[in-house]
C-alpha cells in the first residue's frame, strides 16, 4: 500500500465491492487516500475510518475481487477469453464449404460456357464447310475466277 507514509506491506482482511478493511502497522489517517496493488490490480481508495491498525477503505472503482483473490486465475479466465474470442473470428466449417460450392459451381458455368462456344465453333465450320462447296461448282459454272 502507498499512503503519505511511503509504501507498506497490509493484510486485506474483508472485501466488497467499493471497499475493503485492511490491517496495517501505521494505518493512514482518516479521510486520506491511499492506492493499494495487488499483482496488476491498482486500487485507489480513501480512508473512512481508522480502529486501532485496522482501517475501512472506500474505493473510487468497483474492485475485481477474483482477480484481488487468486491473480493467477483471473489471468487464466482473461487468457480463456481471448481464446474463445479468437476461435469466433475463425471461418466455421460450414461457412468453408458453402464458400468451396460456390467456386465449383462457377466452375462448371465457366466449363459449360467453354463446351458450349466449342460447339457453336464447329457447328459454324461445318456450316461453312457444307455450304462452301455448292458455292463454289455455282461459282466455277458461272465461269468465276476462284478468289483464292
């Protein structure tokens, strides 16, 4: 704990929500602030009432008590959390395979459009082709220059 005094060791004897009663050699004056840390936890509080080395604090904040009672396990549960958040941001098994259905069904679009103008291409030939011949006997009959 820091008071006006510098800095000392205290035994936290209770603890609520915006106050706590703690044990201290020199306890503070009434009405004076003092910030006790625990681990990571900072606490700002004010004196409201001194008993012998005893001493009531009421806290600016609402205190984290399972953090102020084992550090270790509020530091496990922040970890814990972070992970069950970094799994929400995951893609989900199904959300991969609606996504990979998609890209085989423009696929087979992107096939079936290339069939297809191969099919118009030799139908257009073969056109071509039929109809050439005859055009060219009329041509020659007609006593045309062939235009190659």
């Amino acid at each position: 704990m820091k008071s006006a005094d510098g800095w000392q060791d205290v035994a936290i004897r209770n603890v609520s929500a915006h106050g706590m009663r703690v044990s201290v050699a020199l306890p503070p004056r009434r009405g004076a602030y003092i910030e006790l840390r625990r681990a990571t936890q900072v606490i700002i509080g004010r004196t409201m009432w001194v008993q012998g080395n005893d001493f009531g604090v009421r806290t600016q904040d609402t205190i984290d008590i399972p953090s102020l009672v084992n550090p270790n396990a509020a530091k496990a549960e922040a970890m814990l959390g972070e992970a069950r958040s970094d799994r929400r941001r995951l893609p989900r098994p199904e959300d991969s395979a609606q996504r990979a259905s998609g890209i085989v069904q423009k696929l087979q679009y992107a096939v079936f459009g290339a069939v297809l103008m191969a099919g118009a291409g030799y139908a257009a030939m073969t056109v071509s082709d039929a109809l050439g011949s005859p055009m060219h006997a009329v041509r020659d009959a007609l006593g045309g220059k062939p235009a190659r």
